[in-house]
C-alpha cells in the first residue's frame, strides 16, 4: 500500500500541474478576463508556432542512433494503427454527428506523451528512460497527426472526389509533421544547433503547455460536460483503461519487459494530448468535446497511470 501512496503521489505531482492551469483557464474566462477571441488566437499560436517548436526541440536534441529500437517502434505503430482503426469503426457506428467522429476517436487513441509521457519516463528511468521516449515521440506525433487530420476531416467532407487532396493537402500543411521533418535529420546527423537557436526554441516551447491548457480551460462550461458526457466517459476509459491493458499486455507477450515495457505502458497510458482540442478547433470539429476529454482523462490519469506504475513495480518489471 505505502509503495502505490508513493506511486499515486509522484503521478499527482505530475498531472496536478496540468490540471490546475486547465482550472485557472476555466476560472479567468468567466471573471472575463480572457474572452473567445483570446482562445481562439491563443489556440491558433500553439498550434502553428509554440507546438511544433516544443516537437522540434524535442527532437534535434535526441541521440537517434542510441535509442533506435525498431522492435519497439514497430509494435507501437502496429498497435496505434489497429485500435486507431478499430475506434473509428465502432465510432461512425455509434455517433451520427461528424464532427463529434473525429474528436472521439481523437480523444479516445492520442496520448499527450510529448509532456507527460516525457517526464514520466524521465522521472522513472532518468536521461536513458528520456531518450528512449524521445525517440517513440518522434514516431508517434507524425503518426498521431496524419491519423488526426484523418479522422478529423473526412466525416466532415461531403465530396467524395475531395476527400484525397484535400486530406493529403492538410497533412503536408500541418505544422506538426513538418517540425518533425525538419528535426530528424539534425537528430540523425548528430548536428549541434547554434545557442541562438536553442534558447529561442527553447522560449516558445515552453509557452506550449501553459497557453494549450489556459485555452481549453477557457472552453469547459458544465452544460457541454453533461452534454457530451456518454461520449467523454467512454472516450476516457478507452484512452485510460481498456488500450492501454491490452496493448501493455500485447507488449509483454510479445517479450518487452522492464524499461522497455514500463515506457510502452505509460506511451499508451498517457491522458490525451492538449493538441487534441488544437486541432479539433482548427478544423471544425467539436471543440468542447475535446476540451471535455483533455480535462476527464487528465484527471483520470492521476489514478490510472499510478497504478499502472505500481502493478509493474509490484511484480518486478521495474
């Protein structure tokens, strides 16, 4: 018992951060002192500006060579890719709106893993359990993105003759996947960025977090909790509960175990990403539903992360 009270309290002391500054947001919007104008241009500097430079940070700074492991790699993707698919067909059988689609299965398979599952991984495994997470981050937010601005943009389009370029016309547009094309070479080739650079880079990244999250809290009100809240609950105990038990598991039968299988776990563990409602917002799809998911499985994640971490402990994974 005293190691998962030791387990739930580092956990806490990650996410609780998160959750306060949502709450600040939450609080600021209806004292008016931030308004629709601040979040839709404060959403609209996060996703073009501040988050690509946090990924690209991210990234050049990572010794790719050292962390390569294309065993790993390949069983996230693989498993990304299958409950990504099987969320969105169980999704489009359940939900009629589509612009609630692509914000549920959005919610419901995109780990906030840039800033949570970093640090996680850090404090549980220092500069190695870093760099290692450093490398699945790279996969993933390319990943992630191309399967959001999937799901995001064909259920809204009606014409089918639309539906390739157009889709293909947002993913080479999306700021996202190019920082992370512009990153990898300078991870792979070993290259030192200049001071200049890093510290300017370093400025707007850290901008990320606590404007992304002002933002959505800026965009919770409880009537669209209560409306949405069938649709939140299960994208929560999708993200929190059920992917993460049977992809952590898949992973173990598939041989990881210790570092390799905790940081999986915590990969797919990890409470929606912030960008989530970024980008729902920035393509027309149900932004309060994916302000209701970032806020639900936040919490939810102070409790399911934690235990997760102390079941691996317990029985000597990590």
């Amino acid at each position: 018992m005293n190691l998962y009270l030791q387990t739930l309290g580092y956990t806490a002391n990650i996410v609780a951060p998160i959750f306060f500054i949502l709450f600040l947001g939450y609080l600021l919007r209806r004292s008016q002192l931030i308004d629709d104008a601040f979040v839709a241009t404060g959403s609209k500097l996060v996703f073009i500006i501040t988050l690509p430079a946090l990924v690209f940070m991210s990234i050049a700074r990572m010794d790719f060579h050292a962390v390569f492991n294309p065993r790993q790699l390949g069983y996230v993707m693989t498993g990304i890719l299958i409950t990504f698919g099987l969320i969105w067909w169980l999704a489009a059988r359940w939900i009629k709106a589509p612009e609630d689609i692509g914000v549920f299965v959005q919610g419901a398979f995109r780990s906030n893993y840039g800033i949570i599952g970093l640090a996680v991984s850090f404090n549980l495994f220092g500069d190695a359990g870093l760099a290692q997470a450093s490398l699945l981050l790279a996969l993933v937010i390319p990943l992630f993105n191309i399967l959001s601005i999937l799901c995001l943009s064909i259920p809204m389009q009606r014409s089918e003759s639309m539906k390739l370029s157009a889709t293909l016309l947002e993913i080479l547009k999306n700021p996202l996947i190019l920082a992370v094309l512009f990153a990898l070479p300078i991870s792979w080739f070993g290259i030192q960025l200049p001071e200049l650079v890093t510290k300017t880079g370093t400025y707007f990244a850290n901008l990320t977090l606590p404007l992304a999250l002002l933002t959505i809290g800026a965009s919770l009100n409880l009537k669209s909790l209560h409306d949405t809240s069938a649709m939140a609950f299960w994208a929560t105990a999708l993200k929190l509960v059920i992917l993460p038990v049977i992809l952590t598991f898949g992973a173990w039968l598939y041989g990881f175990d210790g570092e390799e299988l905790a940081i999986l776990m915590v990969l797919f563990g990890c409470p929606t990403a912030a960008a989530s409602f970024v980008m729902a917002r920035a393509m027309g799809g149900n932004a309060q539903l994916a302000a209701n998911i970032v806020l639900t499985t936040t919490l939810g994640s102070v409790l399911t992360l934690s235990a997760g971490i102390y079941l691996l402990r317990l029985i000597g994974m990590i």
